[in-house]
C-alpha cells in the first residue's frame, strides 16, 4: 500500500508547544505508512532544522511576520502541486487560514485544521491575529476536520460561532522514556548553573507571554519565601533571559538571590527532573505540554484552572484559580509540607497517568487512525459541506485505547 502523503503547514518551526508536537509526530508515526512534509510560513528554526536531521523534508516561505503575500502563496500552490499530497494538515490560526485557502486553489485534497488554544486574551496580540480567528470562525465548515488537544479548546471555539462538526479531539503526548525521574538532576543542574541549590526547587517553564503570567509566579514566589525562606526558583522558556528587563522590573531587589532565570534550554528533561513542585501560572492554555513533561518526571504539579490542565493533572495535582498567588502559594506549601515518600508517591502517581493516558506512543497511534479514517472522506468544496469526521470519546476520560471516528453525513 502506497503512503499517505501528509503536508503539515505551520506557522513557524521555532521552539514552541504545537511545534513540538509537531516534531513528535513526524518523528514517531510509521514512516512506510505515512510520508510527512513540513512547510514553515517563517523562517525554518530550531525544530525544523531537527526535523531536517531526521530526514523529514522542512521548506519555509521565509515570511518575516504572519502576513501572507502573492509571492509566498504562489510559492505554496506551487510546492503543493508538486508533493501532491492526500492531506494538508495545518496548525494554528493563521496556518488554518492560509492552508484552507490553497486547497481551493489546488483541488483534490483533504484540509485538516489543528486548533490547540482556548482563552486568548486576543488584546495582547496584533490585530491580524484578531482578524485571522474572526475570517476562520466562518471558514471553518469548509475544513474536512478540525482537530484541537483539548475539550477546552474545542468549547471554546463552538463559544466563538465555529463549526460544532467536524472536531476531534487528541491530546498531547509525552515521551517517558526522554522525560523522566532523575534523583541526581538536582545536582546536576546545580552544577550547570554554578550554584548550590540546597533548598527546595520551585519552576515553570514558559515562554515569556502575558498569558502565562509571569507576574503571578513572582507574587507566588515571595509568598512562599515567607514560609519557606530556603527555597530557589526557576523560570525557563523563550524571553526569560537576565537580559530580558521587563522580567526583571517585575523582580524586586530581595527576590533576585532566589531566582535563576535560564532563558531557552535544550534540557528540559534535567530541568523538570530537578524540581520538587513545577507550577503553571497560565491565564489561559488549551493542553499544557510543560505540565505533562513535569508529570512524566514525577514532579507534582500546582495549576491553574485553565483549559485541560485539570483534566491532565487529576487526581495528582493541585489546581487553584488562575491570578491567585495566595492560593498557588498555599498549594506549593501543601506539596512542600509532604513528608519526602508521600511527595514522591504522588509524583509518581502523576508519572502513571501520563504513562495510561498520554504517552506519545499511544497519542501518535491515534493521528495514524484519524488521518486513515480520513482518506475515507470525499473531497471538494461540495463533499466538505456534507461530511465530516469526529471522535466519539471526545467527552470521556482519555482513552486508554484506539478511538473511534466516525463519518457524519448532513
């Protein structure tokens, strides 16, 4: 049986959660079932060029913003005639948009969205941002399926006027045997670092955005300094550099000693394994990939109450309302008050749930079934309007095996 041929158009290959994603899935589904092509509307960054290590083909338009020109949407059409691909799956909005656009123009093949947020604070971002989301909430019912990580996101958007056929749902995955428990990583990163990091170790990791809310994990910090004045913590991500002087206005002089401002690292498994409590701040997420790499490292996890980040923690974790230092800072008091073989327990209970429901293994199996099930779709603006793909678990707990899409006809 000859491939499936899968162009995957995403908005840039620069370190990012869909990104990584992205790099999992080209990298673990069955390579003699699926052959997968990536196509950066920016410049090829730092996944990209992984995946070009790989041996998965990455080509970029090399657009310095998000908005698309005659000559890079030219450029698509053509590469697109040329890889004749069965599916072009995008990601993000402004991917979405633009891919949607090309299979007008190039006939024949499947359009597949991947939405993976919920809850923007749209004022924070350009206003093309706002106008691409507005354009696909009434573009959406001519997509063949719109895939998102999470029911939240999925909730969110049907809030919004999206299309409510069509959506499947499939969460993240995490690599377990990449992000794992490690008794010596505190050391070892201490060693990195050049410091001794004696006391208990405090982390989120996060691009520097307003939606992760990096004040609050400030004001969360000197709260728990109070209670507990040996503890360290941690901010990794993209923009959390020393240099970065928004970040550090939001640091008093006091609090500076106790912070490590790593900026983006290459070893996040060490540094997840390091931590005694990994906090999500977030005003708004869909599927959090930092919570469930720090799950997977047996780290327990203090959240706010945004997108699925609840659902993903269950049992194993604190959830509080998203702005609140005083209740983040009562819930990492809470996991730092366990005795050492209760907090160890529960990071590894968190590690199970990662292991039974959202190892990158079973959720790469998942996109083999739904981009299979795909090819069963009739293609062409008429056959967009009368059918469409969806997950009938999409409101269960995660499952624990193979799915099940079905084709709905309107």
């Amino acid at each position: 049986m000859a491939p499936i041929r899968i162009l995957h158009i995403i908005t840039s290959t620069d370190a990012g959660g869909s990104e990584m994603m992205l790099e999992k899935l080209c990298c673990r589904m069955r390579r003699d079932r699926f052959q997968q092509t990536v196509l950066s509307l920016k410049r090829v960054g730092s996944v990209g060029r992984r995946l070009q290590d790989t041996g998965v083909p990455v080509h970029s338009l090399g657009l310095s913003g998000v908005v698309i020109n005659p000559r890079a949407f030219l450029e698509a059409v053509k590469l697109v005639r040329l890889l004749r691909p069965h599916i072009i799956q995008t990601w993000l909005y402004h991917a979405d948009f633009f891919g949607l656009l090309i299979s007008w123009v190039v006939p024949g093949v499947r359009m597949v969205w991947n939405i993976r947020c919920a809850q923007m604070e749209l004022s924070h971002y350009p206003f093309h941002t706002r106008l691409t989301r507005w354009s696909c909430r009434w573009l959406s019912r001519h997509a063949d399926a719109i895939l998102t990580n999470s029911i939240a996101a999925r909730d969110y958007h049907f809030s919004l006027g999206y299309t409510r056929y069509k959506w499947v749902v499939i969460e993240n995955g995490f690599d377990l045997d990449v992000f794992r428990p490690d008794e010596s990583a505190k050391y070892v990163l201490s060693e990195r670092l050049g410091v001794e990091v004696d006391g208990p170790l405090i982390g989120m990791i996060a691009r520097f955005d307003p939606m992760k809310d990096h004040r609050t994990f400030v004001q969360t910090a000197a709260k728990v300094l109070e209670k507990e004045p040996e503890a360290y913590f941690l901010l990794a991500g993209r923009g959390c550099e020393p240099e970065n002087r928004v970040l550090l206005r939001m640091l008093p002089a006091h609090l500076r000693s106790r912070f490590h401002l790593l900026g983006e690292r290459q070893d996040l498994s060490l540094i997840n394994a390091a931590l005694d409590v990994a906090v999500l701040c977030s005003r708004g997420e869909s599927f959090p990939n930092a919570v469930g790499e720090a799950m997977a490292c047996g780290v327990p996890c203090v959240v706010s109450d945004v997108g699925d980040a609840a659902r993903l923690v269950g049992e194993t974790g604190i959830v509080v309302p998203a702005r609140d230092p005083e209740a983040f800072s009562a819930g990492i008091m809470r996991i730092l008050g366990l005795e050492n073989g209760a907090r160890r327990g529960l990071g590894l209970r968190a590690r199970r749930r990662i292991q039974e429901c959202f190892e990158i293994g079973a959720i790469s199996r998942r996109y083999e079934l739904f981009y299979s099930a795909l090819m069963s779709l009739g293609t062409g603006p008429g056959a967009r309007g009368n059918q469409a793909l969806r997950g009938r678990n999409s409101r269960e707990e995660p499952a624990r095996g193979q799915p099940t899409f079905v084709l709905e006809n309107r």
